[in-house]
C-alpha cells in the first residue's frame, strides 16, 4: 500500500516579508509489519525505535510510522477503508474429499465467530482458472453458502452478491449442512500434465493479487491447500519413512543411504515453475499482498518439513504465513488472523535505484528474544493499473460505500407503500464527454440492501446515440429507474455505473425506510 504525503515548503524574504507556498508530492513506500512473540501472540506497544529498515541492503530512513490494532478501532476508523483487513479465502479444489470437506467445516466456524467488521471473499482454485465464488462481503449467509457449495449463486447477479430466496432460506434453516461437490480427486504421479497444473494455479493466485491491487487495505489471500508435490519444483524425491525411524526435518544431502545408495535428486529442478513463482511473488509485492497458506491436510503420519516445501515455497516472498502441523483447522484459521492482530507501518520515501522491485529488510531492536517480524521482502516502483470492469473491484466498491470520481452521479428514491423506486442519474454533458464514434456505452447497477444483505437488484445495459441524444442530455440528466416491492424496514440504495471505453466510475447511496 502506498501514501502521498504533502511537504510544504516556507520562505520569507525579509523586505517584503511575503510568505510564498511550494507544494511537492513525495511517494511513500508503507512496509506493513507483523510482530509476533515465540507463543504466536501479537506483540503490542512497540515505536519506532523499535525496528530498523533496510532497502537493497541499505539503511533507510522510516519517515512515517503507525501502529493499528484492530481489535481496538473505533467505529470511525473502522469505516475507513484504509483500515480494514481484507481475507480472501481460496480453496484448492484438488484436495481430496476429506481434506476439503474439513476446510469448509473450518471457515464456516471462522464466519460464525468473526467480528462483523471483518471482511472475507470466497474462491476455489484447481482443475482450471480461479473462480471468485463470491466477492468481499460481510453477508454471512452469503459467505457461508459459498463455502459450502463453492459455486456462484444463482440469483444472476453480476457481481455475485446475492442468493437466490431459496438459497438464503435454505442457508438459514440448515446451518450445519455441507453440500458434497464431488470434485475428481486424481492427481497420480509427477507428470507433464500435473505440471502444467500447478503452473496454472501459481499464474491465477497471482493474477488475484493483482486484481486486489486496487484496493485499499491490508489484504491478505488464504490458500486453504494441502500443497502440490514438491518434487515437481525441486526434483528431490522423498521415500517415506519406516515405522521406528526417528530421523525428521528436512534433506540435508542429495543421497540417501538405506541398504544401498539411492539417488535422491531424481529429477532435475523445474526452472520453469520457479520462474513462475517469482513472477508471482512480483504480482504480490506490486498489488501490496499477502500470501498465506493453512496446511489443509493436517499433521500426517511420519510427516517432514519437506512435505509442505510447495507452501512455503509460494508464500516465502510475500510476507505471508504457514501454518502447519495441526488438524483443527479452524484454530488454524483463528490463529493466523490473531497474529496478524497488530500491524506496524513503516513508511519511506524510496530511493532512485532504477530498479523495478526492490528488497527490503525489517530488523527488530530491544525486544524479548524470539520475538519475530513478517513482512513483504520487497517492494515495487510501479502498479498495475486497477480493472474498472473487474467484478471484485466493482462489488467492493458496493459493498464499502467507496466514493469514485469518474463521474457524478446521484441516488434518488420514490417510496410508496410496500415498493420503493430508485433512480440513478448522470449529468448529461458528462455522459457525452465519454462518447465513443458517435455512441456512449454504460452499465447501470441498482442493488437494494437491507445492512450487509443485497435484498434486491437489477442491472441496465445502456447505449447512447450522440447525435439523436445530445439536445436532450445537454440539459437533462441521465436516468435510469427501477420500482421494487419491498416489506417494510429500513433499506439503502446504492447505485453503481460504469462508462464504457473510458472505464469511468460513479457510486451513490441512499437509506430509505418503507413503511
């Protein structure tokens, strides 16, 4: 994540003693840190003094410092949406039954006792690209349906926010039912086929970095995995052990000797997927987020560290975390948030290095022994653009009340007994500066929401002929109107457009109440 702050430089001439202002913008490089004690509890109460940071391997001055519990924000802060937590939940697909089936129960237990003001996004990843099941939300329902189906609802919705009634009844009425997806489980021996696998789940877990990149926020993306084999990456093949032989921990040679000598290293190690890692590894530091990883596969019989080498291997250079070794998979899930309780932000102004990404060190000073900081390794000089038509981007923007200035828009609404009428509109001389040959394109989306839960929705396509259409958007506004039939209670109106070509973006709310 990155700030602007703004210097203001003074000077006074001493014959007219006229003040002249110069403002200079200066890109600041936050380093968000996480500080946890040899027990896994946060550690809280540290200054700055406290830490040292390094860039290229070069002292660096910390010229901006914050320290955010968020157990402890205010209900203020806690609508900004720079102080929210972000967790992306994305669950493997080719993890066998049990395994999957044992996340699920896991984050459904996590959603139950979550804080209302955490927000979570549920995807499945495997057997093709990564599918976002559904966006960030605080409508439990609607998260738990999704992790217990891991399929979009089919209400329709775009931006996949909703259920159908049916599938909301259902959800509420059946708490502790798991849908059984019967996803084909076959993984076999290391092959070309199961390498390009893995290949394609390294390319979607970076590819959802950079769609988060845009947001703002501390996020974090949970890969709910027993991991991919890791001789596919390294060659090293590992036999399993006898029962009665007391050896653990990983290889710390290239042969092993049983009866006879076996060479280990059977296969030559996979440039290839390593390359694929380090470009996601670069996805993650330029969008500014962490990879973490629960070991969905639990503590095994005659286990290693080398076993889940693949987990560690993804989130080494993103700051994230592993945990591992444990089959209460929901403590898993409770633990890895409570490290990450308390965030420590060292801010810098980066230096001229010519360097695309650059790496960082963060060392801790007067603090307990075995008291240990995570943070992102490095850092990137320039950001993929934000997607205006990605989906993820465009619900959180919904979901968060998150103000755009693409173009001005308004949310109006009619009530009436037992129906309200929304009704979105545009300044037309601003719909026009977006046209496009003689045409101007725009998606409108109208969502009704009654707290977190999108209680209705519908979504206009418009296309505009300038030349038919110009006298009148000269003075009129664009409108687009839509009546819903509602009980009564207390509602919001929130209303999204997009312009096409442009990719401009306007948002609007409006609470109501139908009596």
């Amino acid at each position: 994540m990155k700030k602007s702050l703004v210097f203001a430089i003074v000077f006074i001439t001493t014959a007219a003693l006229a003040q002249v202002r110069e403002s200079v913008t200066v890109q600041v490089v936050n380093v968000p840190v996480h500080v946890v004690s040899t027990d896994g509890d946060p550690v809280t109460g540290l200054t700055r003094d406290n830490f040292q940071l390094f860039v290229n391997g070069k002292p660096q001055k910390i010229d901006y410092f914050d320290a955010i519990d968020f157990a402890t924000l205010s209900p203020e802060q806690r609508s900004d949406p720079r102080q929210r937590r972000l967790y992306t939940l994305v669950f493997d697909l080719t993890a066998s039954m049990n395994e999957l089936q044992r996340a699920q129960h896991a984050a459904l237990e996590l959603l139950d006792k979550a804080p209302d003001n955490h927000t979570f996004a549920i995807a499945s990843l495997g057997f093709g690209a990564m599918k976002m099941v559904v966006p960030f939300t605080r409508d439990r329902l609607a998260l738990r349906h999704a992790v217990r189906s891991l399929r979009v609802s089919l209400s329709g919705d775009p931006l996949h926010l909703g259920l159908t009634p049916g599938e909301r009844g259902g959800e509420a009425g059946r708490p502790t039912r798991l849908e059984d997806p019967r996803f084909d489980v076959n993984v076999g021996d290391v092959d070309w086929e199961y390498e390009k696998r893995v290949s394609q789940e390294i390319y979607e877990l970076g590819e959802l970095a950079t769609r988060l990149g845009g947001m703002e926020g501390y996020k974090h993306v949970v890969f709910l995995s027993p991991g991919f084999n890791s001789t596919v990456l390294s060659g090293i093949v590992i036999e399993r052990r006898d029962v009665g032989d007391v050896r653990t921990g990983p290889l710390t040679s290239l042969y092993r000797v049983n009866d006879d000598i076996s060479r280990t290293l059977r296969y030559p190690p996979n440039a290839a997927l390593m390359l694929d890692i380090r470009y996601m590894h670069e996805k993650f530091a330029k969008a500014g987020v962490f990879l973490d990883a629960i070991d969905i596969a639990g503590l095994r019989y005659m286990q290693t560290l080398y076993d889940n080498e693949s987990l560690y291997a993804l989130t080494r250079d993103t700051g994230g975390t592993v945990i591992d070794k444990r089959n209460d998979l929901a403590r898993c899930l409770n633990l890895l948030m409570d490290r990450q309780r308390v965030v420590y932000v060292l801010g810098f102004v980066p230096p001229k290095t010519n360097k695309e990404t650059n790496s960082i060190n963060v060392k801790l000073v007067n603090v307990s022994r075995g008291v240990h900081a995570s943070f992102r390794p490095s850092y990137s000089t320039t950001v993929d653009p934000a997607d205006s038509a990605d989906r993820l981007r465009l619900a959180d923007i919904v979901t968060s009340d998150i103000p755009q200035n693409g173009v001005t828009t308004a949310a109006n609404v009619e009530t009436a007994p037992g129906s309200a009428t929304v009704e979105m509109t545009v300044p037309g001389p601003e719909v026009l500066a977006h046209a496009v040959a003689g045409t101007v394109g725009a998606e409108a989306m109208l969502y009704v929401f009654n707290g977190p839960t999108v209680v209705t929705f519908t979504t206009k396509k418009v296309l505009i002929d300038v030349q038919r259409a110009e006298a009148g958007l000269q003075q009129q506004p664009l409108r687009v109107r839509e009546t819903f039939n509602l009980p009564p209670g207390k509602y919001a109106a929130k209303v999204l457009v997009r312009i096409d070509g442009s990719g401009a973006l306007g948002f609007a709310r409006k609470d109501f109440v139908v009596e």
